[in-house]
C-alpha cells in the first residue's frame, strides 16, 4: 500500500522527535520554568494582601508586601479599582512570572461570597491580563508549607515568613499570608512527591 508525500513527512516528523513526540516519564526536568520572581494575593474586598518575592540563596528575598486596605465608606467599586491600581503597578514594577492565590473558601453568608469573589476576580484579572500563569493553594496547605503545621494561627504564620524572608518587621497579617502563598508555591518548585498546586 503506498503513502503520499505529506503521509511520509508526519511520519518522520514524528520519528525524528517532532511537537507529538513523548517525553520520559520520570525525567526530572520539568516542562514548567522555575520561576523566580513571585505575587503572592490574598484577597478581600477591604484588605487584599500582597507580597512579592525573589526566589535567591541562602533565602528569598522579599520585595514588595502590604495590604491594600480600603475604608468601610467607600463603595465597593472604588475598593476593585483600587485592588487592580495597585497590583498593576506591582506587576510593572517587580515583573513576576507568576501569581499564587489562596483557595476558595467556603462561606456560610452568600453576600459575604459574593464581595470576597468580586475582589478576587479584580485581582485574578489584572494578573491574568500581564500574562502571569496563575496558581492557586488551600489555606491549610500554605500553613503546612511554611509553618508546619496546617491549623497554625494567624500570628505564627505572620512569624515565620518574618523569619523565613529575614524582614525586619513583622508583617501585618494580610501581607503575610500572600507572603506565604508566595513561598509556598517556591516550596513545590522541582520539590519531587509534593501534590503541585492548582492551576486556574
């Protein structure tokens, strides 16, 4: 049976290691690039923490955190542009390669859900539209990460990204948390056995 010209060059193509070749299983180099410059984003309507870091030895190094706060008498618009301001000058500022939000919760009071999705929508946007790749992680997985332990309080954690990151201060405990998200996720990188975080 013969084969046409076009047939005989797929076929080669695939031999020769072409787009549809398969790669070892257990080959240790990840397709992913390890990313060095990382946005860690808690959100929330009237505090939406954010922490950026450089992934260095013999730690990492942090180079922008705090907590986008907005009074309780501005309208929520006002709170979702500023969220996106914010981030916006972060991104063009610190140029991460990719962001790590917290989890879905789950929340008893659908209004409250409702405000906590409009802020993280606000932020998963401005992120989404620098072409960040974009990583998310449960609250207990963060707190297993970086502190050990994954009912830790608020305080321990706030505690062990000061000491982790070498800060000075303590950080407030937003900024923290989107701290930790940050060095969670450099935790996974290349780290063989640890459940990857969930892509969105």
């Amino acid at each position: 049976m013969g084969i046409t010209l076009q047939q005989f060059k797929q076929m080669k193509e695939r031999v020769s290691g072409g787009a549809r070749s398969a790669a070892p299983v257990f080959s240790r180099v990840s397709p992913n690039p390890v990313h060095t410059v990382i946005l860690g984003v808690d959100p929330s309507l009237r505090g939406t923490g954010f922490g950026l870091i450089r992934l260095g030895k013999p730690h990492p190094v942090a180079l922008a955190h705090g907590t986008i706060s907005c009074p309780a008498t501005w309208p929520r618009s006002r709170c979702l542009v500023k969220i996106c301001e914010t981030l916006r000058d972060a991104l063009r500022e610190h140029r991460p390669t990719v962001c790590v939000v917290e989890g879905l919760f789950y929340a008893q009071n659908l209004q409250t859900a409702i405000i906590m999705g409009e802020a993280r929508g606000a932020a998963l946007a401005v992120v989404a539209e620098a072409g960040l790749e974009i990583y998310e992680i449960a609250p207990r997985k963060v707190k297993q990460a970086v502190v050990g332990y994954g009912a830790a309080q608020k305080l321990a954690v706030a505690k062990m990204v000061q000491r982790l990151l070498n800060l000075r201060d303590l950080p407030d405990a937003d900024a923290a948390d989107a701290l930790a998200l940050a060095l969670a996720h450099a935790h996974t990188q290349g780290k063989v056995g640890l459940t990857p975080p969930k892509r969105i």
